[in-house]
C-alpha cells in the first residue's frame, strides 16, 4: 500500500466518521469503513476519539435541557423540607429546653445540634453559592 493511497482511504473514512457515529451510513459504506478502521491504527484512534466527543455531546447536551427543572424541583424540597424539620425540631427543641425535668446533658446536646445544623445550614448555602459562581464562569469561558 502506498503512502498516497492510504492517506486517500483515511481521509474518506475518517469523512463519514460522522455519519457512522450517528447510524446513517448504508450497509455498504459502513462495513467498507469499519473494515479500514480495523486495519489503520489513525483511523480507529481518530475514530475513537470522535465517537468519545460525539457521546460526551449526546449526555452533555441532556442536562442543560431539564436541569433548571431539576433544579428548581430540589430547591423546593430542600425549602420546604428546612421549613417542616425545622418547624418540627424547633418545636420538639422548644419543649425539651423548657421541661426543667429533662436532664442538663440532654438540654446542652439540643444546643450543640441546633448549632451543627445552623452550621451545615450556612455550609451547604455557601457550597451552592460557590457552584453557582462557577456556572457562570464556565458559561462565560464557552
Ligand atoms: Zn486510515
């Protein structure tokens, strides 16, 4: 096999590279490129390396379209689920610190868990902050 003619066979396998990733070759041309690749180290690497890219599209390109949705939908169950755990913490907390029966280790240990929550509380805010800083930035370098 000469030189030229390889580069020739590559150059037009490696053009239907698209077509092969997404099914819309014949029979034909597909088992004609397939048979190349087998056979040509630079074409299966550059095949491999377009069917990484086109595959990283198909699942990147997913997440952008329902991601607000998804989102949202989380941002509503954590709101609400910190408006009822809290609602009903505070109100179990409130009584327990109240009851001068209850022992004081127990009273101290309400005090240190409502602090550890307020603390995961402000961690996860700043977390959520931080990731939505990113977003943008990514956006921006795009
Ligand atoms: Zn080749």
């Amino acid at each position: 096999m000469t030189g030229s003619n390889e580069t020739s066979v590559c150059a037009e396998s490696r053009a239907v590279f698209t077509d092969l990733l997404t099914n819309a070759l014949t029979q034909q041309d597909r088992q004609r490129v397939l048979l190349h690749v087998k056979n040509c180290p630079a074409c299966a690497s550059a095949l491999l390396a377009q069917q990484h890219s086109h595959t990283s599209n198909v699942v990147a390109s997913t997440p952008k379209d329902t991601g607000w949705l998804i989102k949202l939908a989380w941002v509503l169950i954590i709101g609400a689920g910190l408006v009822i755990g809290g609602f009903l913490l505070w109100d179990l907390g409130i009584a327990l610190w109240f009851d001068r029966s209850q022992p004081m280790w127990l009273r101290a240990a309400l005090g240190i868990f409502y602090a550890g929550f307020a603390l995961l509380f402000l961690a996860i805010l700043r977390e959520r902050l931080t990731a939505r800083k990113t977003d943008k930035f990514r956006k921006v370098k795009q």
